[in-house]
C-alpha cells in the first residue's frame, strides 16, 4: 500500500525531479529485497519468529514520519 501511494505523490513532481525520485525509490526497494531476507534471518536467529516482525514494525513506525514530512515536502514545491 505504502508504495502505491509514494508513486503517486511522486508522479505529481515536475519531470526531473520526478524521474531522479523514482529511481531513489527503485533504488532503495532494491536495496530492501537484497539485504532483507538476510537481516530476517538474523533477526529470527536472536529473537525467534516474532522478533523480525517487531523489530521492523517498530523501525518503521519510527522512520515513517521523515518519510512523510520530506514526501509532502516534496510534493509541495511542484
């Protein structure tokens, strides 16, 4: 859900601006799909099932508010 919704604050940018970000946004679910399957299997090693899932539940309500603030940000000075 949270990708559908970033590609379409992104396509609102003007053109440079909205191609550099998609890429970033390419970029980084790269990124993510590389390491995450290794640093959830790490996780499970230390905590068992459940710890992955809270770990990145907690992460990402931590980080999700920078996320917002420089999306509206940039979705702002179109």
């Amino acid at each position: 859900m949270n990708n559908t919704a970033v590609m379409a604050m992104l396509s609102g940018l003007r053109s440079a601006d909205r191609e550099r970000s998609i890429g970033y946004l390419e970029v980084s679910n790269g990124i993510g799909i590389l390491c995450g399957p290794l640093i959830g299997a790490l996780l499970f090693n230390i905590g068992g099932y459940h710890f992955p899932f809270a770990v990145f539940a907690l992460l990402y309500i931590a980080v999700y508010p920078v996320i917002a603030h420089y999306l509206f940000k940039a979705n702002s000075e179109k």
